[in-house]
C-alpha cells in the first residue's frame, strides 16, 4: 500500500478521534460501554449472524447456477472472513478476500467466485434503494426528495450496471490478453479468467435467480442495519432512550451516512476515522444532543469492529484447519421451485422472529441511570424553592413533562410531542406534534391542533397570547389560538428558533453559510443579523436576545438590535449549556446541560447562578414561567 495513503489515512483517523475526543470523554464513551443493555446486546449478535446466514445462501444459490456446492458450514465461515476483511481495507476493498477464500480453501473455480461476488456485490447496492425510500418517507420534509431522488439513480444505474456487466467482464477480458507489460502467460491466462467470469455471469441471468437473489440482498441489509440498530439501542437504553425515542427511518438514516463514508477511498485507518465523523453529525442533526451523537460514534463503533475482527479471526483460523471437504466438481442441477424457496424463507424468518422474542424476553434489562444527585444540588434546589415560584415544562424523548420549582418528580402531561413553550399566562403549553403545531390547556381537556406543517422544527407565542408562530422549512407561519386561521410571516431563510417581540419583531437562530442570530421587522421588511451562534430567545419586552457562542459555555445577552454584548450568563460549573430560552421573568431563564446526561437548570440572571431542576437525564427545550419571586 502506497506510504503517502497510509500516512494520510492516519492523519483522516487522528483529525477526527482528536476533533471528537474534544467534546467527548474517554471516561464518557467507556461508560457507555460498560452499561450496555443485554437484551440489544443479545439481537446484534443474533441480527449480525442472521445477516451473514443470508449472505452465505445467496452465494450458495449464484454458485449452484455454475455447479460448484459448497458445504454450508465453510461458506458461511468465508462469509464471516469477507465480513471482517471488508472494514480493513479503503472503499470496501477487504471484501474480495471472498475471492480468495473461495478458491483457495473451498476450492471453488475463479470465473464462479468472482461472478457470485460481482452479482452479490451489484444486489446489495439495489437492495439498498428501498431502504434510503423507507427512511425518506420516515423522515419527511425537504429530505423526501433529496434521500428518495438518490435512491432512484443508485437503484437505475445499479440495473444499468447489472444489465451490461457480462459484456463490459467480456470486452475487459478481450482487452487484456493485449497488455504487454502482463507478459506472455499471464496475459494470456487474466483474458481466460474474465472470460469465465463472463460466461457464470451470463449463465446467472439465464438461470432466472435474479428475482430471489434479489430477496436475499434485502434480507442481508435488513438484518446488517438491524444488527448496528439493536446495538445502539443497547448503548443508549440506560440513558433512557426506549424503541420509541429511536425511530427507524432517523436511524436508518444516520446509519447510511456513515456508513458511506466508511466507504469513501479516503476514509481513515481500518475502518476508524469518516465513519465517526459523519455518524456525529448525522446522528446530532437527527436524534442525539451533540455529546451523545459523538460518544456513541465511538462506543458503537469501537464494539462492532471488534465483535467484527474476533469472529473474523475465529473463522479464519477454522477455515485453515485440513478436514473441509472442497467444493463437488461442476455439476449443473435444476433451480429449486419458487414455492420451495419461499417456503424455506418463511421458516427462516420465523425461526429468526421466535428466537428474537425469546432473547428478549431472557436476557435482563439494563437498568435507566440518571446523573449523580449531590447534597449541594439537593441545598441549592431547595433554596431556589424559597426564593421563587414556578413551573419549568420541557421535552424528553418519551414525550413533554412539567415539574414544579423545588420539586424532584416531573410529570409527563402529553406523549408524543416536542418544543414546549408557555402561553404568556401560563394557562397553556403549545408544542409540535409531528406535523401539527399543538395545544394543551393545563386545566383540563385534550391536546388540540392548530396548524399543519409541512416541516417545523420551533415555535413561540406572540407575547399577546393571541397567536403562536413557527417555522415550516424556509417560512416562518403563524397561527391564531381562537380561529386556527394560519398566514405567512417571513420567508428566505432556514429557520431553526425564533422568539417574537410584543411590537412582531423577531429574533431567530438560522442556517446558512453557519448558524448565526438574525433579527426581522416583518411590518417594515427589514432583517439583520445580530451574531454568529444560536440560541435565540428574546427578553419579555423584546429588546434583549440570548446568545449561545463558541463552546457553549457562555452566553451573550446583546442588544436586539445593534447586536452589542450587553452582559453573559455562564453555564453550569464544569459543564456546556445550550437551547437557553428567556422566562416571563426578565431576570430568569432556562438551559439544558450537555453531555450524556441532560438536565434542565434555571439561570438567576442578576446573580449568573444556575441551579440544577430535573434529575432524570435527556431533557431538552425547557422553558420557564415564574409565578411570583423574591
């Protein structure tokens, strides 16, 4: 392997490892793999091992086409060893090591193997489509297009490919017999090869096992995904994260972005590096606070490629032993029924669901951990209690909760939902849903719906109570309590918070070229921006805006309209704060820790002390009303 690769590529795995393990500890992501859940533990080794079954019967099933039959045990060994080969080498490469493999210990013939690996390796890519459609149609919004658009072309030219590959091995071969620099006999003997290769890939699509290899590369990304999904879920369940605050298509998603760019020629050392780096950002652009998105990046992948390498070397050191029987000689049989084969895929699944169930239900649950309760937080929440009165709502990934200053159990009032924010009277909460804009009144009733949306992300009440605007992709709407009547606000950029002034000014975190704060006068069509950052939130007479900067462990409170510092906050003592939003109190307001466990902390403004409120981890979005205070 060339030297200027191999020193780049530890240079691609030492950038993003130093990049991650600057916002994530080492203590953090062993953690995380110390408590794991065994019952995901359990389901990834079962899925893991399921996907490598499948593979090694759509292998058995090209191969019968051209005579070869292996025996079952050591083509599912070989499977194993190409599994584990895959991630050592760039852009996938490891993976023909199932060549060699396949030749050298099962004795199966060259144009055979290369044409059971080329068939295996274009099904994948097809198989693949129908899985980014599915977590597109999850996902929604603007990502529909885009995720679904890319599914198309890879499924069109993958079918183009399958369609052309015998003749494009064929004119390869016919090419290579010319290569002087191959010399005289080896010339000669590569254009043989691709010309058998041609001809088992000519014989497969004759054969007419398109339609159940087809089946089959469905059967292996499933289970693959499943393995990487169950695992996760192991990771992230004693945090508190159950099935449903895990979302297939949100996951799937992440998945598929880092898994392609481990794909990627340049994608670090052994398979560490670009996988890391895009699943942190995917997985916090999808589902996780920034610290978990990156802690995970590591722990999940450090565990499979470790599970990956051990099960690997164990195959490969059974594969070397003499007493496998080699491949029976070429001897062409008759294509099992389709009934037969659907039959035995139907027992395969059924086996694999009971064994699933059983699993589950065995193995023990990992026990939901929260972060330490100090006697200083127990002192300090108690003389908060004291000193003022209120309530703080906020979302978890299980739905939207409300505890009451001073008290230590919050009560969930509303499953699912997201954003909350307190009507000006406190009377009510709005929150999305979906893709509605909500509304709980607290003294009785059902949640309603107000609007549909197309893509929200945040909203805020006008400070009037009459209207509760939100964003929807590149608009920002509003909608009247009493009418439901919605209308167009704003439009021109990609909105991810906003707060609304009494007079209808607006502050709101949008991405661009970053994530900055802009202020808009809607009434006079004018906009500024105000500062780089996020966090935007306005002070109940609308002339002071928050400003979360750098490494979220300051917080800017500037003017709203020449965007000059007019004071900070800080964040709690030895950790990051983000998604800080002002309270109906101008001397109050709320953030959320980060880190593996977030917490809700409310801020006294004119003594910048932060108090800790909740104690139950994965809070987010909290907003504050005080009732009445020193």
């Amino acid at each position: 392997m060339n030297i200027f690769y191999v020193i780049f590529s530890v240079l691609v795995t030492g950038g993003i490892f130093a990049w991650l393990f600057s916002h994530v500890s080492l203590a953090e992501v062993a953690g995380l793999l110390r408590g794991v859940d065994p019952r995901g533990v359990a389901l990834f080794v079962l899925a893991s091992l399921l996907m490598s079954v499948f593979r090694a019967w759509r292998y058995r099933i090209i191969l019968r086409v051209s005579g070869p039959a292996p025996g079952t045990l050591p083509l599912f060994l070989a499977v194993i060893v190409r599994n584990t080969f895959s991630d050592l080498l760039p852009a996938r490469l490891g993976s023909l090591v199932y060549i060699y493999v396949a030749t050298a210990r099962l004795g199966i013939p060259f144009g055979a193997a290369s044409s059971s690996f080329a068939l295996a390796f274009v099904f994948d890519m097809i198989a693949l489509a129908p899985l980014i459609a599915w977590a597109a149609v999850g996902l929604g919004g603007a990502s529909v297009w885009v995720l679904a658009g890319f599914g198309l072309v890879l499924a069109a030219g993958m079918i183009a490919v399958l369609h052309w590959l015998p003749a494009l091995v064929g004119i390869v071969g016919r090419r290579v017999a010319a290569f002087s620099w191959l010399g005289h006999e080896r010339g000669p003997r590569w254009a043989k090869a691709l010309e058998d290769v041609a001809c088992e890939l000519r014989a497969a699509r004759e054969a007419g096992i398109y339609g159940r290899v087809f089946v089959l590369s469905l059967m292996v990304r499933l289970f693959k995904y499943a393995a990487l999904y169950f695992f996760l879920f192991a990771l992230v369940a004693p945090l508190g994260y159950g099935w449903a605050a895990l979302p297939v298509p949100r996951v799937l998603a992440g998945l598929c972005a880092a898994e392609a760019a481990a794909s990627l020629p340049v994608s670090g050392l052994a398979g560490f590096g670009a996988y890391e780096g895009a699943w942190a950002m995917a997985f916090q652009l999808l589902l996780f606070p920034a610290p978990l998105a990156r802690a995970t990046s590591i722990a999940h992948h450090l565990f499979t490629q470790l599970y990956g390498y051990g099960s690997g070397a164990v195959a490969l050191l059974l594969l070397l032993l003499p007493f496998w029987r080699r491949a029976r000689p070429p001897e062409r049989e008759a294509l099992e029924s389709a009934g037969r084969f659907a039959a035995r895929l139907a027992a395969a699944l059924t086996v694999a669901a009971g064994m699933a169930v059983l699993l589950y239900r065995v193995c023990p649950e990992a026990r939901a951990e929260a972060a330490p309760v100090s006697a200083g937080d127990v002192s300090a929440l108690e003389n908060l209690a004291g000193r003022v009165r209120g309530r703080v709502v906020f979302q978890r990934p299980d739905g939207i909760y409300v505890v009451r200053l001073g008290a230590r159990d919050p009560e969930r009032i509303v499953s699912p939902g997201e954003f909350p924010r307190w009507s000006p009277d406190g009377r009510d909460i709005a929150f999305l849903q979906s893709n509605r804009v909500m509304r709980l009144r607290l003294d009785g009733g059902e949640p309603e719906a107000l609007a549909d949306a197309f893509a929200p992300r945040a909203l805020a009440w006008h400070p009037s109570g009459r209207e509760i605007y939100f964003t929807d992709g590149l608009l920002i709407r509003a909608v009247n309590v009493e009418t439901r009547a919605a209308r167009d606000v704003l439009s021109g950029h990609v909105f991810r918070e906003l707060d609304v002034a009494p007079d209808g000014r607006l502050a709101a975190t949008v991405r661009g070229r970053g994530v900055s704060i802009m202020g808009f006068d809607p009434g006079a069509g004018r906009s500024w921006r105000i500062a780089g950052g996020c966090s935007a939130s306005l002070s109940p007479d609308g002339n002071r805006v928050t400003n979360n900067e750098g490494d979220h462990r300051r917080l800017s409170i500037r003017d709203a309209v020449s965007g000059a510092r007019l004071g900070t906050v800080n964040a709690p003592a030895g950790m990051a704060f983000d998604n800080q939003w002002w309270s109906n109190d101008p001397n109050w307001l709320a953030s959320r820790s980060e880190g593996l466990f977030e917490d809700v902390f409310v801020h006294d403004l004119l003594k910048n002390e932060a108090v800790r409120v909740t104690f139950v981890g994965q809070c987010d979005r909290p907003d504050l009303f005080i009732e009445s205070g020193d």
